[in-house]
C-alpha cells in the first residue's frame, strides 16, 4: 500500500516537470535529432525501395483528403464573395481573388494542416509503436541505422511530395472556385482562367512551393522526433501521434508567418 | 578454464533517481548458459539492453569478447554487436515486413551482403531451424507468441551470433511452447557453440536451461549457484522463486 502510493507520487512529479515548459529543452532535441538527417541523408545506403513505398503511402493516400476540401473551400470562397463583390459591381474580380488566396496562403497551409493531421498521425503512431514494440532497437542490433531507414525515408518522401500537393490543392480550389462562379454566371474556362492569373506573377508561386519543402520536413521530422521519444505503453503511442499532429500545425503557422513577413520585405525592397 | 566471453563489473543505472542496478558483476563463459532470474521490474531487461549498448550506464564496465564498450568507436560497437544476438522479450518482428522480408532485412544490409539466391537460401534455413518454414510469407500479426518468438529467433541466428541474449524467451507462453523454445536454446549450444545469458522469471525455463544462476534482488546480484544448490539457500527470499 504504502509502495504504491511512493509510486503514484513518483509518477505525478515526473509528469510535472515534464510538463512544467522544458519548451526549449524539447525544441533543442528536436533540433539535434533533425541535424541527424542531413548528416546521413547524403551517404549509401540509400534505401530507395522504402522511400517510394513512403512517397506513394504519404503523398497518394493523403490525395482524397486534399482534392475534398481544396475543391469545397475554393467552391464556398467563390460563393461567398459573390454578395459582397457584387455590391461593388466588382464579381469579375472573384477568379483573381481565389487564385491569390488559394496559391499564396490557403493551398499551402490547408494541405500542410491537412497532412499533418493525416500524414503526421499516421508517422508518429507508426513509429511509435515500433519504438514501444522494441521493432527500432532490434534495427540498431542487427547492424542497421533506424534513423537512416526510418527518418530519412519518410522526412525526404514528404519534402519531395508537398510542394506537388500543394499545386495539386491550389488547382482544385480553382476547379471549384470555377465551378461556383458557373453556377452564378457564366464564364467560359479561358476566361476564368485569364482573369484569375490576370495579376500574378513568378514572385508569387515561389514562396508557396518553398513553404510546401519546409511544411514537408517539419510535418514528416516532428512526427518521427515524437515517435522515437514515444513512453512505453499503449498511451505512450497515443500521445506521440497526438504530438506530432498538434506540434507540426503549429510550427506550419509559424513557418507560414515567417513566410509572409519574409516575402513582404522582399517585395517592398526589391521588386 | 574457459574465456569469458561477456564481463560486467560494477555496473550501475537508474532512470530519474530511481535505481534500478546497484552493482552488478557478470561473467560468462564460452559455451555456457547463465539464467538471471529476477522479479519483473526488477532491472533484468534493463541490464541485458545495458550490455549491448542500447542503454548508456550511469557507470560501470562492460567487456564484450575482451572489448571494452567504452573504448570502441560507433562502427565498431555496430560490428561487436553483430557477434551478440538479442531476443526481445516480445520478439520485436518489424509488423509491416512478411517474415521472409523480415529475415532478409538485417542480411541485405550487412557491409558484405550475400547474393539474392543466397539470402533466400539462408532464410529457409534458418526458418527450418525454427521449424516455421511453413510460415515464410506469413505477416506478423497472423502468428501466435510462440511463433513470434521462433521467427525472432531464427532472425537473430541468421546473422551467425556468438551469444544470444534471452530476453524473458518463455514468458506468456503455454507449457508446450516454453519447452519447444526451451529445446531451441539448448539446441543452439550444443550444434553452434553459443553462448547464451537467459533473463527469466520462469523457473521451469531456469532448471532446463541454466548451467549457473544469478539472483537479481533489488539492483544487486549476489546470489549465485546451481538450480539445486539455490533450491536449498538458507534464504527464505532466495526459496520463494523456486515454489
Ligand atoms: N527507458 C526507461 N526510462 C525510465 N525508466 C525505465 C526505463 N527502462 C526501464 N525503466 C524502469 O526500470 C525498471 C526495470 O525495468 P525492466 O528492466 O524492464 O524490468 P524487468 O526486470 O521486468 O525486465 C522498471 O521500474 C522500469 O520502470
Ligand atoms: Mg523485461
């Protein structure tokens, strides 16, 4: 009895001080263990068989999720501008309007945020259970790096599929934007097509495809990162995948702040 | 007098102030089996993943084939490694891997890997060994505890170790597969040379496996014998295992 209740004291002050911040701790390991990659992303072996296994499983699967809602936010936009546009006599900006939104914010960030609930779940309960399982130990002793198989795979699968999800969404959220201006009025697809790109140009597709790489990494390293740490036991999964979900979301908003910050001061001092 | 093949000295970790070894020596020698057997929770997965290397010790020496753990580069730790076999308590196959794939997993990225056709053959092999030939294309989910831990087995033989580090090798299983995993330790020695440490709380596994004991009791290990002789201990803590 007396056992017992040392070892629920025990356990409380650990929870405590694990979750008392330690913010930084956890964002210097996170840092250590992503440096790991790019120490062993560049030598043999390359492991290319798993790696297209992880592009098809990351990047295909997440594709329905992607195509539903990049089509209904670029269909409902549409549709909800229309009023207000029309007030102003202005509706024939709405293609322009949708195009710029989708491809500069919402298309990265909704499929980032898509694919980390997707994609970031799936990677931290995956490798957290084989953590948990004993499968990334039995890795290491058998002579083989689990970080090089596992990590590496799966950060370089999701940084090299994002960006093309990210043009794929963008491009869906046309399709329906294109699909609700139709039901309103009519516009041919050339048109809809001219006045959407009407006032874009190169400065704005670059950011997006370089925030899809940095999502794609974080998405994918997170998620890894807390399914390595992942506690013994069945929570301990749950929470890693839990982790990886939540901690991912944030760091995209972040990164994609970043972004803006970053490309606003580019555009007012050298273009 | 054999060498010793596995030596610990002084060997102490705990986790969070909590301490888990407090001192412990080992020594084993070629061809022998030594049983540790100890409550659970009491250290023994923690001291078996301690003496090859997945867990850092607080302090203490390890010596593994007459290398210092210590000494050794990462490369070379990876290597030593290969000569030491480890049986995870539940068998640790990789789930999303067939079995075939499984076995071949650690023999296709070995330095110098075999041919296709010969990994295939080593993997048949090593599966007959096991007596699972049958369940080459099986995944892991479709097989039992006992099976799981045969297929684990034949895994860690395909990399040819010298020793194998039991981790709990019958716990949960009925009798009749106990004994089929028993036989399969026993047959290890006597057809490859290999030397085994069984970690075990399974006294029946004890009797028929250990030619020496280690009691492990509160971080410490200083009961030592043969199954009769600590059958007999004058200590009533040492006694209780055995009834
Ligand atoms: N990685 C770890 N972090 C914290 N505590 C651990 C860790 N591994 C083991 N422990 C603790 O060490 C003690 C011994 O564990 P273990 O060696 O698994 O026992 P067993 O004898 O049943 O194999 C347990 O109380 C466990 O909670
Ligand atoms: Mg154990």
């Amino acid at each position: 009895m007396k056992k017992d209740k040392e070892q629920l004291e025990e356990t409380t002050t650990e929870k405590s001080e694990k979750s008392n911040g330690n913010f930084f701790r956890t964002l210097g390991e996170l840092t250590v263990f992503s440096s790991r990659f790019f120490a062993l992303v560049w030598s043999p072996p390359y492991e290319l068989d798993e790696l297209f296994t992880q592009i098809f499983r990351l990047g295909y699967k997440s594709l329905f999720l992607v195509t539903t809602t990049a089509f209904i936010i670029g269909f409902v936009m549409s549709l909800q501008l229309y009023p207000s546009m029309k007030t102003f006599g202005a509706e024939d900006l709405i293609p322009n309007m949708v195009a710029i939104a989708v491809i500069r914010e919402i298309g990265p960030v909704l499929t980032g945020l898509i694919c980390a609930g997707k994609t970031g779940s799936g990677i931290g309960a995956e490798i957290g259970s084989m953590k948990v399982t004993d499968q990334i130990d039995a890795m290491s002793i058998s002579g083989v790096d689990p970080y090089k198989y596992l990590v590496v795979t799966r950060v370089l699968a999701m940084t090299i599929t994002m960006p093309f999800l990210v043009i794929y969404s963008a491009g869906l959220s046309l399709v329906g934007s294109y699909v609700a201006v139709n039901i309103t009025d009519d516009m041919s697809v050339t048109m809809y097509i001219n006045s959407a790109f009407d006032y874009m140009y190169f400065y704005d597709f670059v950011p997006s495809i370089i925030k899809a790489f940095f999502f794609g990494f974080t998405i994918a390293m997170v998620s890894c990162f807390y399914g390595y740490r992942a506690d013994y036991g069945t929570v301990g999964v749950g929470k890693a995948a839990n982790a990886s979900v939540v901690i991912s979301s944030l760091i995209i908003f972040f990164l994609d702040m970043l972004a803006a910050q970053l490309s606003h001061y580019y555009q007012n001092n050298f273009v | 007098m054999k060498e010793d093949i596995i030596v610990v000295k002084d060997l102490y970790k705990s986790f969070k102030g909590k301490k888990v070894l407090e001192g412990i020596n080992i020594n084993l020698k070629k061809e022998e089996n030594l049983c540790i057997i100890g409550k659970s929770g009491s250290g023994k997965s923690v001291l078996l993943r301690s003496i090859i290397g997945l867990i850092e010790p607080d302090s203490g020496y390890i010596s593994v084939f007459g290398k210092s753990l210590d000494d050794l580069h990462e490369n070379e730790v990876i290597a030593l490694r290969k000569k030491v076999g480890y049986l995870f308590q539940e068998g640790a196959l990789y789930d999303s891997m067939n079995v075939e794939e499984n076995l071949a997993f650690p023999l296709k990225r070995q330095p110098h890997p075999k041919s296709h056709k010969e990994i295939k053959a080593t993997i048949r092999l090593a599966l007959q060994r096991v007596g699972l030939l049958s369940s080459i294309n099986k995944m892991p989910q479709e097989l039992s505890g006992g099976m799981k831990k045969r297929i684990a087995l034949a895994r860690t033989l395909i990399l040819e170790p010298e020793v194998i580090l039991y981790d709990e090798p019958t716990t949960g299983l009925d009798p009749v597969t106990s004994k089929e995993i028993i036989e399969l330790i026993l047959e290890m020695r006597a057809t490859n040379g290999i030397s085994a440490i069984i970690v075990t709380h399974d006294m029946y596994c004890a009797r028929l496996t250990a030619d020496r004991i280690l009691l492990l009791n509160e971080g410490k290990m200083d009961v030592e014998g043969s199954f009769e002789e600590l059958k007999r201990s004058d200590k009533d803590w040492v006694r209780a295992f055995f009834e």
